[in-house]
C-alpha cells in the first residue's frame, strides 16, 4: 500500500513513504531526512533452514558512490565492491538492535538491506538506514516484537544534541547510538573523548525518549499497513524426559561450574553429559520403536543438557551468587601484563593475560605518508591510526576454514580503535602514522577488551605519548524478568556470554569513558541496569589499569632504535613546487639517493622520515638547500650547466641546485669576448651572489668577484638590473680598464 508519513525530530523531519518501489520485497520503505535517502528492505524465506540453532539473519549496509554524486573507485575498478569496514560496522550496529527483538526459536533465513541512494553530507545515512530497516522488520510478515527507533546523541559544549549533523559531529565529545522499543534501550554503541560516567546515562536518558518517539511512530505506521506476522513453531519439548536428564545431570553440571577448572576440561564434562544423554532417555523410556515421540525425545537429548546447563548456570547466579570456578559476581580474573615481549624490531609489544584470554599486542610506527585513504561515498578521508583484530581459531582450540578476516574481527577491531583515539597525541606533537595489531591467542571471554588493554601497553612501549592509558572490561548479565532480578557480572567469560542475556564491553581512562558497545539478548534492559554497569565498569577499570600500569608506568620517552625517526622542516609553501620538482623527479631523487620518506602538506610543512641520522641530515640539508633563498653577498659552490653565446653562462648552485646566471661581464675582471674562453660546461667553481630578485626568482652570479679586482681597474658604468632582457643588454661598459 502507498503512503507516506512524516515526524517531526527536533529540527527536522523524518520522512518514510512504503508501496512505491522494490514491492517484491516482503517490506520495503524509503527513508527520507532532508537530501539523504535510504531504501530499506526486508526479505524472509518461506521455511525454517535446517539445522541451525540460532537466528539465520543477515543485515546488508550498502554504500553507493552515485549518492554523494562522485564516481569513484580506482582508475580501473568504478563499480561498487564488497562494503569497507565503516559500512560493515554500520550494517552489525542495525542487526544488534533488531536481533533480540525475534522470536528465540526463528530459524527463517532474513535478509535485511539498507541501500543509500542519496546523501547530502549534512543529515547522516546511518541513522535514516537504521530507522529505515527497523521499519522495514516491523512492516513485513516476519515475527517481529514491537517497534524500533534509532537515534544519534551527540555532547557538545555540554549540552546534548539529537542527531548532530555530519559538521557539529567533528565538534562533539560524544558519538552514540540508542535503539529502543517502546518500553526499553536494546543497543548502545558510543565513541567518547572520556566523558564522564554521568553524562554517558544522561545521553541514554535523552537517546531512549526520542527513540521510543520514532518506534511510538512507526507502531502506528504498523498497525495501519503492516502484514499479519506468520507463527513461529516451539521447539519440541517432553516434560518427563527433559526433568530426567536434569535429574541426572544437575549434580555433575553443579560440581563443574563450582570447581576451579580451565574452560577446555569443563566443556569436556558439558560435551560428554551431552554425548550420553540419549542412551541415558533409553535406558528410562525403552526401544523408541516406532513410537515418534520418544524418536524425538531421543534426537533432542543434547539440545535438552545444553538447556539444562545454561539453566543451571543462571540459577547459581542469581539464586547463589555463584559464577564459573566459583567466582564472584564482581570478580576478575588474574591478570598478568608483560610488555617487550618481541624484540625491539617490533617497535613496541605487549602480552595482556586475563583467565584464559590472551593478546599479543603490536605497535608499528610509520611515516604520515603511510596513513590509510578510505574511500566511499562521503568522499575520501585518511586514517592515521588504525588497529586490527585477529581471532584465529586455534585460539578457542578449534579448526575452521574461515581464515578470512569477518565482520566480527572487523567489529572488535573498530571498537578498541574507538577505545584508544581520543588519547593518541596530536599530530602536530607527534607526526607518525601509528597501527596497532591484536593477535587473539587464547579466548575465553572479552578478548576485545583484552585488544583494548594489550594496545595500550604496546603504544606505550613503543613510546607513544598517550595523554591517558585505557583498560577496558566486558559485563554480563543474568536477569530474571517475572521476577524483576537482575544480576551484573564483571568480566565475562564464554559460558555467561552465551547463555546470559548481556554482553556489555566498556573503554576508558580514569577521567572517563571512550567506547561504549552493548549487545542484549533479551528485549530490552531497564534503566537502573545502565547505571550499575556503569559504576561497575568504572571499577572493574581501574583495578585492571592499576596492573597495567605496574608493567609499564607510562609512555616510554624514547623510540625502538628501529623505529623510524620524523623530523619537521617548515618551507615557503610557493616551495613546495621546487622541492617536488618536475613530474616529481627531485623529490624522486631524494627519497632514493638518502633512503628517506618525504611527505609535503600543503602548508608547507615537510615531513623528513629515516631511519639513520645520517641520511635524516643530508636530506634536510638537500631540502633547506632547495628552499633557502640567495643571499647577496654569499660564497656557493656552483656547476655550470649551460652556456648562452654572447651572454654568459647559467649555473646550479647551493644544496638545492638553483638556477643563476652568470653574465658575460662577471666572468672575468678582463673583457671576455667568448664565456667558453672562462668556463665550460661541467667545471665546478665557486661564485658570489651579486643580485637576487625574490619576485622573479631570479639570481645573478659574479665568478670574478671571487677574486680582487687587478691594479688600476676602473670600474664601468652601472649596466641595467632585471628586466632588461635575457641576461642584460651587451656592451655598454662590458669589462673594465687598466
């Protein structure tokens, strides 16, 4: 059905038209904030997939060159390729707010697509793309719990703004996202320039309202045009032999939470429960036969233990307070920081150790040149810091052919990236482009919170001047909602993630926070959730700083002698030209004759990179040469390069090689009649500056004021300055008298 239908945001309007295009989609809405456009689309496959166990839905963030009116893409590629990471970082932050809102037993392949069409650089994609997808979810015939709205909360000047524009965004202290339902917050996913604790649940508060406006909204759009929602089938469930195995199993699955062991031998325990489940439901129920349902009961045996042990790992939190090895609620495992791990060709490395979650962690440091261009349709922009998460499967003792890097490793990468900008120095101060990389070794838990802390150690190795190191923690939750319970754990570990209803990851210094990202299983969390967390993360972040820190105080004050050095040299930007020569061939020359690297910005500022002393000095010598203005009165050494018949003869002088004439009446005190009788192409000789023009450029040599003047010489009269032609007229009191 056609319609359109628009809300007031604050200053702006939100705009949704449905029934016009893309119709064979189960759901298809065109989302509208000022010039930005966004097509959002929701396919489902008519049958459950066959054997999964988890929600088969994908989210697609589809970037488009043509709507920020460029073609770009490289010289031989201009067709739109697999999304970069900015646009799969996007599309996860959609799926998590839809995620929790499905049935937990959907198994329907879902495919979701937000497509940009248009962008006007002001109102962003993302948010009209989230919005345009949550609608487009509840719109469709797909089981779907309610509503969803998305918002952008920005802090500038202290004050908060809902959906800054993409200008007042580079201006804010505060990048958060807040999806919510109608009654509570789903997702949250914030970067901070260590905002404080206060102002993050403030921004919550403020994000909730608006967001629950929009999902207030589109419950009315759904109840006007939305499709009936098809049934979700139950799982198959036997009472008698469900509470069995429970029977039997309990003791066995007790005794392994509560004992001190590794994660591998517990899962063993679990995975051998499992194993025997089935043969245990015969030995109670007999030869199935041809009897279905106990066919059924048996193939259901180790889905039914798996039940069982999340079941009886939420019961030991909340009835017991009791965790995994018998650990407290607020409990975080041992840590053990160890930095200079590798040798010093690694400019810096550090091994963070939590439980059973390890990271290496490796600074590399560049030179500006070696910053990361990102293109898209927003144009393109340079990344000078990057970290990059790696989660091999032997980490979890495992083998898999997915070698690639995932969205996942995307995702964990960009959230301890998030984490540690707003404390890398300032360019100005500290020129270098600066990549950190996490290798995931072992994991049991948070090991993007241990990328967090690894990084930070490495950074500070490598002598980074951080203006404040960052740890970071991951929070559980186990929640009983017809008892209105709630339980947070601190530092998180596999077997509460995957069978608790939270994971709650946290970055920030002592001042404050610089990365929020929240994943729920459950519908929503009420608000006095947030602020425990909080006050816990904040907690639980400075104990594991304060070990970091005993590993290495803070940022070393000298760089890995590998390392390369950077020194700045300030040049005339009308220079700029000079030092980069002809099709690039001076600076061509320098970067291969002092094996350095020259970055030139268009202020004039030059960056030097080396990795000797020695070839850092001739190659500022070579550039102040090239940039350093003629003197009068000055000695250089010279070449001659040309000779002008009846004129004189052109020179290359000083570090830079500069162009000088020098005039047939300057060769010599005597008249000379021919310049090949004084100098010829290719002699080296040492000349005066007798004359530059800084308007033109030009500069005027003397090679017989190298010398005194003969006795009796008289000197002629004055000769006409710049401009009178190539080199001066001739004649005219040429040379001198005895």
């Amino acid at each position: 059905m056609k319609g359109t239908y628009t809300l007031e945001l604050g200053d702006k309007s939100l705009i949704v038209k449905t029934g016009q295009i893309a119709r064979q989609a189960n759901a298809s809405v065109v989302c509208q904030m000022g010039d930005t456009v966004a097509l959002c689309n929701t396919t489902v496959s008519a049958k459950p997939r066959d054997g999964v166990d988890f929600l088969p839905l994908q989210v697609v963030y589809q970037e488009k060159y043509y709507a920020g009116g460029k073609i770009s893409g490289s010289r031989f590629r201009k067709r739109e390729g697999r999304p970069g990471d900015d646009y799969v970082l996007l599309a996860r932050v959609i799926d998590r707010g839809l995620r929790p809102m499905f049935p937990k037993y959907l198994r329907n392949d879902i495919q979701v697509f937000a497509s940009i069409l248009s962008y006007d650089f002001e109102n962003e994609h993302d948010i009209v793309a989230a919005n345009g997808a949550n609608l487009s979810v509840a719109l469709s015939d797909c089981p779907f719990e309610g509503t969803l709205g998305t918002v952008r909360v920005g802090l500038i000047g202290g004050e908060l703004v809902l959906n800054p524009t993409h200008e007042a965004r580079t201006k804010s202290e505060l990048d958060m996202f807040v999806t919510a339902s109608l009654e509570r917050v789903v997702m949250i996913e914030a970067g901070a320039n260590q905002v404080s604790e206060e102002d993050i649940l403030r921004a919550i508060d403020f994000g909730k309202k608006w967001a629950q406006k929009i999902a207030r909204f589109f419950a009315d759009i759904q109840k006007e045009i939305g499709k009936t929602k098809f049934t979700v089938e139950e799982p198959f469930m036997h009472t008698e032999g469900y509470e069995f195995l429970k029977a039997w199993a309990v003791p066995t699955i007790n005794k392994a939470i509560k004992d001190d062991l590794g994660k591998k031998e517990r899962r063993a325990i679990f995975n051998d429960l499992m194993a025997q489940a089935s043969e245990k439901l015969e030995e109670k129920f007999g030869d199935p036969g041809e009897n279905e349902e106990l066919v059924k009961l048996y193939k259901n045996g180790s889905v039914f233990l798996d039940k069982i042990i999340k079941g009886e790992m939420r019961r030991l939190v909340l009835e017991e307070g009791i965790r995994m090895s018998s650990r407290k609620i607020d409990q975080i495992r041992a840590i053990e920081c160890i930095v200079d791990i590798l040798p010093k060709r690694v400019h810096g490395s550090a091994l963070f150790q939590r439980g059973e979650t390890q990271g290496l962690a490796t600074c590399t440091l560049g030179a500006p040149g070696d910053k990361q261009l990102v293109e898209g349709m927003e144009g393109e922009h340079e990344l000078r810091y990057m970290h990059h998460y790696n989660f091999p499967p032997f980490s979890v003792g495992e083998t898999s052919n997915r070698l690639m890097v995932g969205n996942r490793e995307i995702g964990h990468g960009n959230l301890a990236q998030r984490g540690l900008e707003p404390v890398l120095p300032k360019e100005e101060d500290f020129p270098y482009t600066i990549r950190t990389v996490t290798e995931i070794l072992e994991s049991n838990g948070s090991s993007s919170m241990a990328a967090t802390c690894g990084s930070t150690l490495a950074l500070m190795a490598a002598g980074v001047p951080l203006t404040a190191p960052v740890s970071g923690i991951a929070l559980g939750l186990i929640s009983d909602e017809e008892k209105g319970k709630y339980v947070i754990l601190s530092d998180l570990q596999d077997e509460e993630d995957f069978g608790g209803d939270m994971d709650f990851k946290l970055t920030g210094t002592a001042k404050g926070v610089t990365a929020i990202q929240m994943d729920i299983k459950i519908k929503g969390l009420p608000d006095s959730v947030f602020k425990e967390a909080l006050e816990r993360s904040k907690v639980g972040r400075a104990h594991i700083l304060k070990i970091m820190l005993e590993a290495i105080a803070e940022p070393r004050k000298e760089l890995s002698p590998y390392a390369p050095r950077i020194e700045t040299i300030q040049i005339d930007p009308e220079d700029i030209r000079l030092v980069i020569g002809k099709g690039g061939e001076t600076i061509q020359r320098m970067t291969k004759e002092f094996n350095v690297t020259i970055d030139i910005e268009d202020s004039g500022i030059v960056y030097v990179t080396a990795l000797s002393g020695e070839s850092m000095e001739k190659a500022k010598q070579a550039i102040q040469g090239i940039t350093e203005k003629p003197k009068v009165g000055e000695v250089y050494d010279a070449k001659i390069t040309r000779i002008i018949d009846g004129v004189g003869a052109i020179a290359a002088f000083g570090h830079g090689g500069k162009d000088g004439m020098i005039h047939i009446s300057e060769l010599a005190w005597s008249r000379t009649e021919k310049v090949e009788d004084v100098v010829k192409v290719g002699d080296s000789v040492k000349v005066k500056c007798v004359e530059y023009d800084a308007a033109e450029g030009k500069t005027r040599l003397s090679l017989k004021q190298m010398t005194p003047p003969p006795a009796g010489w008289v000197a002629p009269p004055p000769r006409p300055s710049f401009g009178g032609g190539r080199g001066g007229p001739r004649g005219g009191g040429h040379g001198g008298r005895r």
